[in-house]
C-alpha cells in the first residue's frame, strides 16, 4: 500500500541521516536550521466541513532525529491531542509565536509525532465561489500556504530549507473530488462519503504542500510522456484541450532550456478569488479567470516555469526568493518568444521588468507577504536578463541546467545561484550582481536634444552610483536608408539623421525607460517620437530587425499613415505584440487622414481586425472608429453573444474591446454581461459598458440615457461584492442617474467596503439627489452610527465632503498584455 511505501522511505532517510554502524553522526548534527531536527514526512487524514467552515484533522509528522527534549512547530490550529510512539505527550502552545512545543522524551533517534485538531476557513485555508451574479454555485476548498501561512492549516516546521515527503486522504461528499500534489493513491467510497488520497515521495518545502476539495471537473491528456489535466468548478465553461495545448507549448519551450520536466505530472487547477497564481509541486493553482477565455499565457508560463526553480530547487531562505521568482519572470517572458521573434532575430525581454525602483531585490527589513514586491520578480528578472546578455544564452542556459543538477531536491541560496554561471560569470561581476542586490532606486538617464541640419543629435548621460548596470545600455542610430550606426554604451551621443530612427537598447535587455531610468517627460517628449522611422527604405529596415525596438518604437503611432506602408509593414513585424501596437496606431491615425487616404486605410485594416495578431482583450482598441469596426465586427459579436461559450470565449474577449457605437454596444454587451455562461465573461462586458460612459468612447445620446441608466439600476440587485458596486456606482454617477442611489443605500450596510469608499459614495449620492432624495437617502442608512465617523459626518453636513471625500478612479479594464500576471504574488502577481 502506498502508505507503507511512504513509512519505507522515510526508514530509509533515517538510516542515512543517523548513520550506520560505522562512526554514526550524533542525530543533533543533522538538524536543518535553529530548531535542530530535520521533518522528513507529513501524512494528512481530514475532512473539511463546509457547513462549520473547518478542517478537522489528524496528522503523522515522521521526524529523523530528536536529540533535544522537546521540538517545536510552527501551528495556527485548535490542537486536541499529541502522541509521541503512540502514546500521549506533554505540548505547550505559544500563542503570540504561533508555535506548537511537544515533548518526546530526549531519546535519540527517529520518532513519530501524531496528532489532532481543527483549523478554521482562513487566508491559508480558503473557500472559493460564486459572488455577485455567478452562474456557477459551486464552491472549492483549497489550501494557499506561502510562505509560512501554512501553520494555519498544517502543523509542521515551516522553512523553506527543511523538504519532507507528503501524503494526505481527505473524506469528502460522494460526488466530491480533491487534488493534492503528486500521485492519487486512494479513491474508495465509505459509505455515503468517499475517500480520495494523494502522495508525494519526493520531499518538498511545507509551502508547496497542498490540496483542493469541492465539485471538481478535469480534463487530462496522457499521451505525452508527462500527464497533464486542468481541475476547474463543476460547471465552469473550460476549453481544456486549448489550455491543455498551451501547457503544452510551454512544457517544451522550458524543457529546450532547462531539461526535462523533473516531476511524474503536472496540473493547474482553476480556484475563484483567488489572486495570481501559486506553484505547488505538481499542481499550480491558478485563478479561474486565467482558464476562460483568452488564457493567460504570461501567469501559466511563471507558474509553470517555478516547477523547475521554486519547486525542485527551492530556496533556502525567504531572503532568497528572488532567485525563484526572478527565473520564473524572465522564463514567463521567454516563453513569448515564438510570437515576439517570429523571425528568430534575438532579443531579450528586459522592457517587459518594469520594477518600483524603491524596491530591492533582496529587503531583509521585510517580512512575511511583504517581501513580495517587485524586487524578488520584476527587479530580479532584469539581473538575471541583463547577466544573460554578459555571458551568453548557451552559458546562461547551462548554468541554470548545472543549478538544477546539483542542488535537485534542495535549495539554493543567491550565491550559490550566482555561482552556477561561473566560469562564465567572472568574480568581479558576481560581487558586482551580489552587491547590486540590496539596493534601492535605479540608475537615472537624462538627455539633451539639439536639432541641426540634416539631423537631431541627442547626448544621453547615465548615472549610475551604485554600480547596478551589469549590461550597457546601448543606442544608436539608423538613417534614412536603413544604413545602422554601430551602437555605443550610454553614456554617449548620437546623431539621428533625418528620415532615420534612434535604436534605443534594441535588443531588449533592460526596462521600458519611463518607468525606472528617467522622467515621464524626457522619455516621451525626447526619445519616444524618435525610435520610429519616417522614410519607406529605414521603416523596411526597421521591420527587420529587433522585435523590441518594434514593440517600443509604434507606441508613437504608425511612422508612415498609409495603406501601403501598413500593408506592407504590419506583416513583416517580428513580434505579435508590435503588430498589435500597430494595429491600434493605425487607427488612431485614421481621424487624422483625408479622404480617400483614410477609406484606404480603413480598408488595409479590415483583414488585420479580423484575424488580429494576439487574440485578447485590449482597451486600446477604444481608438478604432465606429464607423469602420461595426462593418467588418459587429455582425459576428451580435451573432456570438447570444451563443456565448467555452470554445468562442477567446473571441468575445477580443471583440469586447471595440466601440461599436454606444446603442449597438449596449445591446450586445447587455447580452453577454447577463447571460454568458460564467462570471468571467460577464464581468468583461458589464466592465466594458463601465468603461463606455465615459471618454474616450463613443458619445451616449440623450435619447439612449434611459436605456443604460435602467440598465445599471438593474445590476444592483445581484451585488455581493465591493468590486462590483463601486463599478455599477460609477456608471451611475457619470450618467447622472438619481434613480440609482435609493438602490445603492441598502448595499452600503451589507457589501464589504472601505471607509473612504463608503464615505464617495455617500458624497456622489448627495451630488445626484434634490432635498428630499438626500433625506431619503439617509433615513435609509440608519443608524448610522455603523458607519466610519467621516461617514456620519458628511450625512450630518454634506458641505463637508468637499473636504473629507476623495472621488475613487474608474475600476481598471484588465487588459491581458503580454506582463498580465504582474503580481504572482500572487497575490496580484504569481508566485
């Protein structure tokens, strides 16, 4: 049985970690960290009560040597009992330290801990499902543990550095189903209930262990030499074989670069409200939203990408983090590389790292969650890409191998990751990389533009104090025939001649410069309108080399505004993500032509609409007219919106994007965001039509003011949660609808809130209502002592909003970009 199996392992790591008769080691010498022992397994038998909202508990905990009296564990839990060797031990319980003391006696030698106890729903132990107008009631239990909150749900030594095996068996409702990390053991019915176990041999940190429970569906595929399935909500419209597709892509793009997939099978499963995404040995969770629709590639990829660094080699404090995280990024970007160096020129994905420059790589200050910033991910990934183009792809790629060799089922701290790379990495830039790490800010670029004839000549300075450029960044310049300059490492000056463009690090190996190298003005009043060329010979050139000087160089629009230019540089662009860009340049420019230029253009832009390059929902896609969208789209969207499913989701994501005039958008978007057959779809379009009453979209008539404003009126009634209120309420204040605010008093009592958003509404309220509606309006939310005192103010004298209430900016339209994970922490950002 597989349990006995699990018991032999860990005889075995005891007999090498003990000695043998040959001069055994004392068991204190093999401890991992302060606490002095070293946890080789956990076995897990549990319920989760759904109605209590309590997991109920007994666990095995097999610890190698215990050569002190007593040993510590990290436990958040109700604990009810503790065995040592079956029979009751003495435990204390450290509440302020969330620690669990249990004596065993002092004999040396391996000994197995037992016990039992209850841990409540928590921000570790989570329950995830339908809110606001779901069409899918059904709800997972699940587990989120990193990176200590683990000791809610698991009694254990939380370290990243202490791996242990794995193994649990959950009792669950009959037409329940559960998922844990490696392989399924047991799945037997008991009675009315039935019992599903999982077990992993290989050890693990305690921060990837995990399970998910519920009415689970999954679809898997076999036939490649590692098994893979997507688990989602019973119910949920899921186009498996497409995701199952794209881990498939992205399981051989890493395994080019890193070898083979090291685990039996790999699944993501897809959890409700749930943030990111979080890399469990061989089952990532992944919110839900990634799996519908247009997948999110970018979160699959990162978490995908931790199977290999975060999962197999782990870190070996939180301090380094980083390593992980910054690998995951950098790989996540990598594997876009298909679509964005189609023509296989080379590139790097720097500009996609934008980073906070107050965040470190490495804040030994931080603590917890709060170690997740942009440091350990974005920052991270920009070292690591800016060593990648100091020693090569080959060598970077080897070193990362020789990583995953040597330290395989253990950690690595930031040194040793570093120190893969030698000899290729030389000692003086591994100090300098080693040193880089603490620090905050970021180097600053300025420059000085002068015109002259027959040219613009720019003189970039670089200030860099803390010595954090481990790359130059490189510019040069391209003339007006495509002819290129040798590039030169900031700092430097550069004469961009007429007609011509300036390269500005074209091979992508640092961030977007607005973001962290200088102002917002310098960038965009000084470098942006010069990266793009402005004669037919240099924009030739310019679609033939460097994807990323693509990317960057139409975000000023389209160089040449004409059909033939367009028709003939939106196919040669190397990267997906440019002729995106281009796409939606070339309809801003349309306004801007006469005519028949523009009818000409319209017409080159036909086909690119209709079969665009990325698949996806994109708010720029605002700027494409009316006039030219509903002619080639807007039949289709009229024809999928009442027949909304898993398999066209992807395209209604994309046709959302598009204004199609302010009546056909609410009639077709009214369809979707009411009827589509999961949350997700909805939520795109009812944040779509949000989105519609307000510029840049198209005018709403005053004779179609009733429409949208009933229409709204009609969405508060299914309201449970706050994002979808302060949404709904906003469309309501900007169509100046009165009729709105006795609906939103009720919801100010029951739906969580924040004080100062509280304290808007209340103060946009007054704004639409006349005496009486404001009396009305208060009386409806007594007593209002349970509101915020700033709250209770403004009721009390409303002049005083204009100096207590802050207007909340309009809820954000998500577009998937090429960086739509950013925050693993996953929390925001994958993990």
């Amino acid at each position: 049985m597989a349990k006995r199996a699990l018991v032999a392992l860990g005889l075995l790591a005891i007999t090498a970690a003990c000695g043998g008769d040959d001069d055994p080691p004392p068991c204190a010498a093999v401890g991992t960290g302060a606490r002095g022992y070293d946890a080789l397994g956990y076995r897990l038998t549990a319920r989760f009560d759904w109605d209590a909202q309590t997991l109920t508990a007994r666990e095995a905990i097999t610890v190698a040597c215990r050569a002190q009296a007593e040993l510590t564990f990290d436990a958040e839990v109700e604990v009810a009992t503790v065995t040592v060797a079956g029979q009751p031990a003495p435990f204390s319980i450290d509440a302020a330290a969330h620690t669990l003391t249990v004596d065993t006696g002092g004999t040396s030698g391996p000994v197995t801990i037992e016990l039992a106890y209850t841990a409540p729903v928590s921000d570790a132990l989570r329950v995830g499902g339908p809110r606001d107008d779901d069409p899918v009631p059904s709800r997972i239990a699940f587990t989120d543990s990193e990176p200590d909150r683990g000791r809610r749900w698991l009694i254990a030594k939380h370290d990243p550095a202490d791996r242990a095996t794995f193994a649990v068996e959950l009792t669950m409702p009959a037409e329940h189903d559960a998922i844990a990390n490696g392989e399924r053991t047991v799945d037997r019915a008991a009675g009315a209930e039935r019992v599903v176990g999982y077990a992993l041999d290989q050890p693990i940190p305690t921060y990837l262990m995990a399970f998910a429970t519920g009415p689970l569906e999954r679809v898997e595929r076999t036939t490649g030499r590692v098994p893979l399935a997507v688990w989602f909500r019973r119910g949920l419209p899921v186009d498996g074989e497409a995701h199952l597709d794209l881990l498939e892509e992205l399981m051989t793009t890493f395994e080019v670069r890193l070898g083979p997939y090291p685990w039996s099978r790999y699944a993501v499963v897809l959890l409700p409200q749930f943030g990111g995404g979080m890399e469990n040995a061989t089952i990532t969770f992944n919110n839900e939203t990634s799996g519908l629709g247009a997948l999110g590639v970018n979160l699959n990829a990162h978490e995908l990408a931790h199977q290999w660094f975060g999962d197999w080699v782990t870190m070996h404090t939180y301090d380094d983090v980083w390593v992980k995280e910054g690998m995951a990024t950098m790989l996540a970007a990598e594997a876009e590389v298909a679509r964005r160096d189609r023509a296989e020129v080379g590139r790097w994905f720097g500009s996609d790292f934008a980073f906070n420059v107050d965040d470190a790589v490495v804040d030994t200050n931080l603590t917890g969650l709060a170690k997740y910033t942009s440091g350990p991910y974005q920052r991270s990934a920009w070292v690591m890409t800016q060593l990648r183009r100091r020693i090569g792809d080959d060598a970077f790629w080897a070193g990362a191998r020789k990583l995953l060799a040597d330290r395989a089922l253990g950690t690595a701290t930031g040194e040793q990751f570093l120190a893969s790379f030698t000899p290729a990495l030389d000692d003086a830039t591994m100090a300098q990389a080693l040193a880089s790490l603490p620090v905050h800010g970021a180097p600053s670029i300025a420059v000085a533009v002068s015109a002259g004839a027959g040219g613009t000549t720019l003189g970039f300075t670089l200030d860099d104090p803390d010595r954090l450029l481990l790359a130059p960044i490189e510019v040069g310049a391209v003339d007006a025939t495509g002819a290129a300059a040798p590039l030169a490492a900031l700092p430097t000056t550069v004469v961009v001649p007429d007609g011509g463009y300036l390269a500005l690090d074209p091979d992508g190996v640092h961030p977007y410069w607005p973001y962290v190298f200088g102002p917002w003005a310098t960038y965009f009043d000084q470098v942006e309108p010069r990266l793009a060329p402005r004669t037919e010979a240099a924009l030739a050139a310019f679609a033939s080399r460097a994807p990323a000087q693509q990317e960057r160089g139409l975000y000023a629009g389209l160089p040449i505004a004409t059909r033939d230019s367009f028709a003939d540089l939106y196919p040669s662009l190397d990267s997906t993500e440019a002729q995106a860009t281009a796409a939606v340049a070339a309809c801003r420019a349309l306004p801007t032509l006469g005519e028949p230029e523009a009818s000409r253009l319209a017409a080159a832009l036909d086909p690119v609409l209709r079969t665009p390059a990325i698949t996806r929902f994109q708010s720029s896609y605002s700027a494409c007219p009316p006039a030219v969208v509903e002619p080639v789209l807007g039949g289709e969207l009229a024809a999928l919106a009442t027949t909304a499913s898993a398999t066209n989701a992807a395209r209604l994501d994309y046709l959302l994007s598009f204004d199609y005039g302010a009546a056909p958008t609410l009639a077709r978007f009214g369809v979707l965001a009411t009827t589509a057959p999961s949350l997700r779809l909805r939520e795109r379009a009812l944040n779509r039509l949000i989105a519609h009453t307000a510029a840049p979209y198209s005018a709403i008539a005053d004779a179609e003011l009733p429409a949208w404003r009933q229409f709204f009126r009609d969405r508060y009634a299914a309201i449970t949660s706050g994002g979808r209120l302060t949404g709904v309420w906003r469309a309501s204040v900007r169509l100046a609808d009165a009729g709105a605010v006795p609906l939103v008093a009720p919801l100010l009592t029951r739906v969580p809130l924040a004080g100062a958003t509280q304290l808007t509404i209340v103060c946009e309220a007054h704004g639409l209502t006349d005496a009486a509606g404001w009396a009305a309006f208060g009386d409806a939310l007594e007593p209002w002592s349970a509101f915020p005192v700033d709250v209770q103010t403004v009721l009390a004298d409303p002049a005083r909003c204009a100096d207590l209430a802050r207007v909340a900016p309009p809820p954000a339209l998500d577009d998937d970009g090429p960086a739509d994970h950013v925050r693993h922490l996953h929390r925001s950002r994958p993990r």
